[in-house]
C-alpha cells in the first residue's frame, strides 16, 4: 500500500509522454557538420558547439566534403528598455536573443530554411544596486546563450 503512490505517479508521468532528457536523436545527415558561423568564437557558438559534440556529431570548423552544414547567419543579443518609472528612471530591462540559422545535408539540399528563433527575459534594476543589476544580467545572458543552444538542438531533432 505504501508503493501505491509511486505506482500512480509513474504510470502518470508516462502516460503524459514526460520523459527524461537524454541524447538527441539528430538527423543522420548531420553525423558530420560544418558549423559556418560569421564568429566562431562566440559564446552561443561555443556552447553549441560542446551541445552538437556531446551528441555525437563531428564539427569541423572549414567544408569538408559530406559534411552537412549548419549555418549560423546572425546571432543578436539586445536591452531595451521594460518599464519606466515616473521619475523618468528604468525600472526593468529586457533581454532579447534572435539567432537566424538554416541546414543543408552533404548534398547542398535544403534541410531547413532561413528560421529564426527568439527568446526574451526581463530583470529588474535598481540603480542604488548597480553592481548586482550588473551580475544579474551577466547571468541571464548566459543562462540565454545555454538555452538557445538547447533550443536549436531540439529543433535540429525534430527533423
């Protein structure tokens, strides 16, 4: 009787799908790929990088013949201001990241075309806290770049 419990939660979490992340099932076309980026040295890039490896694909960073190619066009992080306060004095910001990328096989032929993927976080700001402002959006930028990755990678499986 004391197991019931764990039985229903279980057979419930499955019965929704839910499921543990673990490997992506990327394409077989992308077993190896060119990562064509406009800075290889960025830290989107970078973290894709290490994302893309840890599942099994061999990055080169120049064309190479059969390789798939994964082209990154943009990447932009921006801050604009969210809300105001009536001393005329920002309040909160928002973060915006836009990653405009496409995939090609080893063929040239188009997997995915020009797609654009967004995502935005806010935080507030205190001019009295300046340095913790500072700190809190160092974070959220990376905390972004970490979850674009992860994004591009699910969107890159569900080919």
């Amino acid at each position: 009787m004391r197991l019931l419990p764990l039985i229903i939660v279980c057979l419930a979490l499955s019965a929704c799908g839910f499921q543990l992340r673990g490997e992506a099932s990327l394409p077989q076309a992308m077993n190896d790929t060119w990562l064509d980026t406009p800075d290889d040295n960025t830290a989107f890039v970078r973290e894709l990088s290490l994302l893309l490896r840890a599942n099994g694909v061999s990055i080169s960073s120049t064309q190479q013949p059969g390789a798939a190619q994964l082209r990154i066009l943009s990447e932009r992080m921006r801050r604009d201001a969210l809300t105001i306060s009536g001393r005329a004095r920002v309040r909160e910001f928002v973060l915006g990241f836009e990653v405009d990328f496409e995939l090609r096989d080893p063929d040239g032929e188009v997997l995915i075309e020009r797609e654009t993927l967004r995502m935005s976080r806010d935080y507030s700001f205190d001019e009295q806290e300046i340095l913790a402002a500072t700190r809190e959006e160092e974070f959220l930028r990376d905390e972004m770049r970490r979850s674009m990755a992860a994004r591009m990678l699910r969107r890159l499986e569900a080919l």
